[in-house]
C-alpha cells in the first residue's frame, strides 16, 4: 500500500450551518414555481399572527422543493474517488509532498438545485446550480470557520434549459451537467495539489559552469 494511503484520508461531507446542521443536498433538490406561491403565502401568514408587516426578503433559494432520489449529487462519491485518484497519481510522482503526520482531504458538499429563473414568467427556464469545496477541511473553533485551503467550486453561470428537458429520461441531462460541473472541481483541485502539498524532496543545483567547460576555458 502506497504510504500516502494512510496519511491522507479522504472524505465527502455536507457544509455545515450557522448553526451547525448540515445544509447540504445529497440528492438533486428541485425548486418550482408553484412553491414559491405557498412559501409567501405563509410568510403573510406569519407576519399578520406576529403584528409584522414585510420582514425579511423572499429568496427562492431557501425554499425546500423535492428531493429527485434518483439523482445523486456527484460531488459525494464520485467526486471523492475522482480526488483519491488525483492524489495517487500526484504522490507517485511527487513522494516528497506525503505528509509526515496524517490529514484529511474533503469534498465539504453544499447547494444541488434545479431552480426557476424568473417567477413571473410561466416559461421560464430552470438552472442547475452546484457549489462544493475541495480541500482541507474547515474547522469550527468558537464562533469562527478556520482553515478550508483548497478550492470552491460554484458554477458562475449555471446551464439553464425548460423544465421538461431537464426531467426527460429520468433527468438525464440534469446527470450530465452535474457530472460536467464535478469534473471541472476535479482539475481545479489537482491544480491546487502543488500548494496543498508542496513537494520537499531536496532540488538538485546544477552548477554554473561545467568542468569540461571550465578547463576548456582556462
């Protein structure tokens, strides 16, 4: 067994909340429309029963929509063996970054939504939206979020196409964007491998002159 093996281990785990609970979504979390109607429903509700009016601003994004169970979100297993790969094929090149002492390597998995664009438009298109950190882990101390070196992974400009597209075929396309998304995490991670595991192995020197050189020149 490789030593790396033993001193870095690797993992796939929800983000936690302000308050610790997991907010992650382990399968794909559909948000509709329809949903948002309810939701502000009862938020009028909530505010007449409590003597408030207005309060905090609506976001579409914490709405709970449906689990689609038959659509995992990659950045679990398959990003955590794409990352246990990455760093077997580093190390067998670079065996001076293996760590002398053991760590932990994560896939911190957050947000895997298919969600509305615009609320007033009956036609709208739905976007698949993606956000992971691969790295260190970050760790609670006190009220703060410490370390976390590595990469976040969110996707800037989402793949957006009608509903329907994205449901046909047991949400087919939906499983390949994904998969897309977790792929493009994947090589940023092994860009960041040298930083997160910089080599120590000694560096030979060449030096300036050669002695061939060095007589011929004398």
């Amino acid at each position: 067994m490789p030593p790396w093996v033993g001193r870095v281990r690797v993992s796939a785990e929800p983000q936690p909340g302000p308050d610790g609970q997991p907010v992650s979504d382990r399968e794909l979390r559909l948000v509709q429309r329809s949903a948002t109607g309810g939701a502000l429903a009862r938020k009028a509700v909530l505010s007449l029963l409590s003597g408030t009016v207005g309060g905090s601003t609506f976001n579409k994004h914490q709405l709970h929509g449906t689990r689609v169970e038959s659509v995992p979100n990659p950045a679990f297993n398959y990003l955590k063996n794409r990352m246990r790969e990455s760093l077997g094929v580093y190390f067998a090149a670079h065996p001076g970054a293996v760590p002398d002492e053991e760590v932990w390597v994560m896939s911190t998995v957050g947000e895997f939504t298919l969600v509305y664009k615009e609320l007033g438009n009956a036609e709208t298109e739905y976007e698949l939206r993606q956000t992971m950190h691969v790295g260190f882990p970050y760790r609670r101390k006190l009220l703060r979020l410490t370390g976390g070196e590595g990469v976040h992974c969110s996707v800037a400009e989402p793949v957006s196409a009608p509903l329907e597209a994205w449901q046909a075929d047991d949400y087919a396309m939906a499983r390949q964007v994904a998969q897309r998304y977790t792929d493009a995490c994947a090589a940023k991670f092994v860009a960041a491998l040298p930083t997160l595991f910089p080599d120590r192995s000694p560096v030979s020197q060449e030096p300036a002159v050669a002695p061939a050189a060095a007589a011929e020149g004398a």
